[in-house]
C-alpha cells in the first residue's frame, strides 16, 4: 500500500476517520511523521488548501495500528492562506495535536537568497540502503527509500561517527511522485541523529515538530539533511533540510525530542 | 506598566481575559511575541504548568490594543509535561493559535553535547540601543531594552549590512527578571534579520513562530543572535538563539514569515 492509500482520510458528517495501516512503524508505534501526515490530510480538507505551509504537531501518546479518528477545524480562511487546528485520537486518548497553515504554493515566488547548498551525497546507488531486510533497520523503513550517505551509517555497525548528522536521499519505492504531504513524512523518515553521536542516548521521542514546505518539489529523489546542535536541558533538536531534483529547498523542519538515558 | 503586569491574564468562569497593553506595538500592531505571551500564560494556567517548553502560534490577524479573550484547553495532563492548545481572540476575531507543551524546567538535566558558542557581543554599553528615543525605533522598543552589536545596526542608516544576521543583549529596563514566558517575548522582539539584506523588502509578517525554551534563564543579560538563511518561495525564516550570563543556551525559535517586495 502505497503512501497515498495509507495516509488516505475520509469525511463524513463532520468528522474525519483513517488507519494507523499496519507496516507504518519503529517497534509497533507508528512513525511520527506518518501520524503528521493524517491530520495534515484532514486540515488540508478542513482549510480547502492542499500545501502546507507550516504545521506544527504535538506528540501526546505513541500510535499503534487501527483506525483513528480526527477532530478538525479550520480556525481563519484568508485569501492566501488558512489554518486549521486537528486532534488525532484512537478512541477517546489522543495521539496528536497539531496546527497548521496552508495555502497553494503552486505559485511560490520571492526575491531570493539562500545561503546553503544542497548536501553533497554520493549517488544513490552507492549510498547505504536503510531497509528491514537489512536485518538492522525498522519495518517502517520498507515503506521509504532511504539511502544514506555512508560516512553517516557508522551507527548501524555499533561505530557511531561522533557527529549527529545524517544525511541521504528519499524517495517512494514505487515511485509515487512525492507532493507536498508527502514532504512531511520525509522530514520525520530519517535514523535520529543523535545515534551518530557518542553519548549514552538509548532513544528519543519527539514531543514535537515543525515543517515548512516552501515549494511543490520536482519529481525525483530528494536530497536531505538532518543535524543536531544543542544536547543540552534534557531535549536536543534536530534540523532538517529537504532539497528537491532541480536543486531547491522544498522544506525545512526542527524537532524537538527527549533525551532519556539509555538503561544501564 | 512592566512585563508580567502587561501580560496578565484572568481566568474566571473558564474563559480568560486579557488586555493588549498600548506601547506594545510596532506601527499600531502588537509586538507578536507580546501576543504569544498573553496565550502561553492562558495554557501554562489551563495545563498547571510553568514553563513553556515547546510553543507554536499562528497569526492570523494584527492585534489593536485593547480587551482580548483566550480560549484555552488543556489536551493532555502527563507526569512530566501537559499540552495545550489556546486561541486569542478580539470580539469575534480570531488573532492568533497556539499548541505548546508545558512542563516544569527547574530541573532541566541531561547529557550535555553543544556544538556552538554564544554570540560575540560588545559590552552593552559599547552596543547601539534601540529606543523610540531615537526617532528610528518603534514603541515597542521601550517596553524592551535591546543592545545591537554596532555592526548590525547599518539598515538603521539605510546601509544594510549585506549579512540578514541580528545580534544584541537583551532585558528588561525595569531590572524585571526574564522568565521562561519572558524568553518567548525575547525570540520576538529585534528588528528583523532581513533588514540587513540588500533586498527590496519592506515588511515581513510573521505567518508562524515556534519557540523551544531549554532552561530557566540565569538574572542579568541574555545575549541572542537571529539569522535567515533561506529567503525563497515568497517566504523567509528567522531562527533565534537566547544564551543566559552563565552561557547557557535558554531558548531557540524559528519563525516563518512571508517576504512581500517593497513598495514601488
């Protein structure tokens, strides 16, 4: 099932409903960025406005396989943009409580000035695959084709590289052109980038993340780069960059995530 | 009227109220970090919670001095952290929505890893103080005392200085301690980045703004820096650093905002 048809969100009499559709997870709780994408769905619908702009979800409680359903409301429709609130629940416990501006970015335009460059990334074929089969990697990683840069793969072996950052490529395995809610799960798809570095970190869940997409992305595979600066407090965040085929950011996304000790 | 007393909000009968104080504006709109504080005290009191951990608002309208609601609802009540969602509304306008989880900083610990240093900044004294008195600042900036590194201060003069990069102390004039909420305000209040840009920008609304708040500040002077990297699409970021006396950094944000060129 590709990512359109697990992602899929149906209105009916005021309310939204989906599936947590199994396959979609890191041991048994669904990717973050995949529960993202199901009530970005309902705001699209709720707003009339399929890109968005800005979203911002909260992570209540981990999400298992099942039907959910969600709580949207469009908050202001303007003329170029318009916001919407949704609350993912599966039954009476919520998962998710996000926020979100959309808009058409069909037209995107501006002066510009960037100050970055794509990240360099050796061609695909000769990046590190991250599939299940691997034996090393989560089953949500055969609903993505993800290829990372191996100076970035060290932490798959037990040799992290001592710098949290990852970077590589994405795309769908079947194809399926990757659109603007498609960029969302893309920012949320990657290995943690704190497992590159040398700290006692046994795992990190994200209580909250924010996208901006810029720009509708051209076909083909994405350039994507994740870094953390700030370990510090108890959370650290991770930074991601989404670069299109033509060579353009397409999103940008911060994370905020627990930093709990790994078990002794 | 200093900081907490202009940010007060009261709760009675389940809804809340407020005022937007005059003085906190730019141009007649209030200061956006100003109406963030008013909505984050109003989930900090619907969630039980002091510190704001991770906050998001949308801005949907300016905001007029004058009396305001909040709508506020606690989503999820956790050991650690609670989330909430608010909406800030004049009359039936809706000006702003938020989601932030809460929790309580006293004790933010953890590993340590910071791959960055606080800003590079002359003495206060020794940095350009931005005040109306100047005859080139807003209002605002008397509720605020901020001091501009002096090579940033150029588009004040119309010499831009090339580099879209902010850096100064800030605090409160009245000696007011800066609080957790206080930091929201601080990730909000220079002028903006790309008035150092040399392009024809004239105004930058902030279509979103997320702040992620890491400890509770140190008293005395927090130094901060903003910079923009990505102006494309039609849109900008803004991200912020906040680092207290004893070096630490306290807060981090991100802004998006919208880049309309100049008028001709």
């Amino acid at each position: 099932m590709g990512f359109s048809e697990a992602t899929r969100v149906e209105h009916r009499g005021g309310t939204w409903s989906a599936a947590i559709e199994p396959g979609w997870d890191i041991g048994g709780n669904a990717n973050g960025g995949y529960l993202l994408v199901l009530a970005a769905r309902a705001m699209a619908l709720a707003t009339g406005s399929p890109d968005p702009v800005s979203v911002t979800a909260h992570y209540l409680r981990p999400g298992k396989a099942g039907p959910v359903r969600l709580e949207a409301d469009a908050v202001r429709v303007g003329r170029r943009f318009a916001t919407a609130t949704a609350l993912l629940l599966a039954g009476e416990n919520p998962l998710l409580q996000t926020v979100g501006t959309f808009g058409d970015l069909t037209q995107a335009e501006g002066p510009e000035r960037v100050d970055a460059v794509p990240p360099e990334l050796p061609d695909p074929d000769d990046c590190v695959r991250i599939h299940p089969d691997s034996g090393k990697d989560p089953s949500f990683m055969s609903q993505v084709d993800l290829r990372l840069h191996p100076e970035d793969t060290g932490f798959r072996e037990g040799r992290p590289s001592g710098e949290p950052r990852v970077r590589g490529w994405f795309r769908f395995p079947d194809a399926e052109p990757v659109d603007t809610l498609g960029l969302l799960l893309a920012v949320d798809s990657f290995p943690p980038t704190i497992f590159n570095a040398r700290l006692p970190v046994g795992w990190v869940p994200t209580l909250e993340l924010t996208a901006h997409v810029r720009a509708r992305p051209e076909p083909g595979w994405l350039r994507c780069a994740f870094s953390t600066r700030f370990v510090t407090g108890g959370f650290l965040e991770e930074d991601g960059e989404v670069w299109d085929a033509s060579g353009r950011l397409v999103a940008q996304s911060r994370q905020l995530a627990l930093v709990p000790r790994a078990k002794p």
